[in-house]
C-alpha cells in the first residue's frame, strides 16, 4: 500500500471516533461475566471495539467486574444504559447511583444516567447514594476510549 493511501485510511478511521453502542437484543444476548440472560434493558452495560463483536452484560456490577480484569484495548469503549430513557451513554461519563432498596440483576445496586437531570427524573434513584465511575469501575480505570 501506498503511504498516501494508508495515511488517508488511518486519518479516516481516527476521525470515524469512538466505536458506537450496538443494539441490545434482550430475547438472545447473555452476560458475557456472569451468563445470564439479559432480560432488562435498563440495567445493562456493553462493551465495544471497532474489530471485535460487542460484549453484553446484565449489570453494572457484571461490567466492571469484567474490565477489572482486563488489560486496556485500544479503540474500545464501556456503555451503560440510561436507567430511566435506556439509552446507552458512555460509561466514563454516566452519573451513578447506589440504591441499596433496588434489586438488580446481579446484585450490585448499581444504576446509571446520562446525567443529573435523568437521574432526578427516575424514582427508581430517589435515596439513592451518589457514585462515581472510579468508585464503580475502581480509581483510574474509568472506561473511556481504551478499556
């Protein structure tokens, strides 16, 4: 290949962005942590990379468990559904709430917002304890764009 022409296909490819969330399929899509089938939307989290399949999981809990023990990957990025609209937001840049009367799938208590004005529209979140993505996903290992 010409070094044109790759640096043409390089510079498309970097401006193309972050890869984009794909769409949950709660009939046939299973945790990738814990197997489990994911039958509720607005629990969920996924994980993206522009050359790989995306990766499901039915909790927040099962999310971070899961990139707790991996080694940041170039290009890939963490969602989370919206708990209320169940719209995927970024999962470095989601308001957390802790609500220890919420029974999630797994267990973790865990639900996220594309921001503060989501999350006080949710009764679901009301006496909830305030988290961030470090007190979720461990400090300095928020996944953004390579986790």
């Amino acid at each position: 290949m010409k070094p044109a022409l790759l640096l043409t296909v390089l510079l498309a490819a970097c401006a193309a962005g972050p890869p984009a969330p794909e769409a949950l399929d709660t009939k046939n899509e299973s945790c990738a942590w814990c197997r489990m089938a994911i039958s509720e939307a607005r629990f969920a989290g996924q994980r993206v990379g522009a050359a790989e399949e995306p990766l499901f999981f039915d909790d927040i809990g099962c999310l971070a468990h899961f990139l707790a023990g991996k080694a940041r990957t170039a290009g890939t990025v963490a969602y989370v559904a919206d708990h209320r609209t169940r719209t995927w937001v970024r999962a470095d840049a989601a308001v957390y709430t802790e609500v220890a009367a919420l029974a999630t799938p797994m267990g973790s208590h865990l639900i996220a917002h594309a921001d503060a004005a989501s999350r006080d529209a949710d009764p679901d979140a009301k006496g909830g304890r305030p988290r961030t993505a470090a007190d979720v996903f461990g400090s300095g290992s928020a996944p953004g764009d390579g986790q």
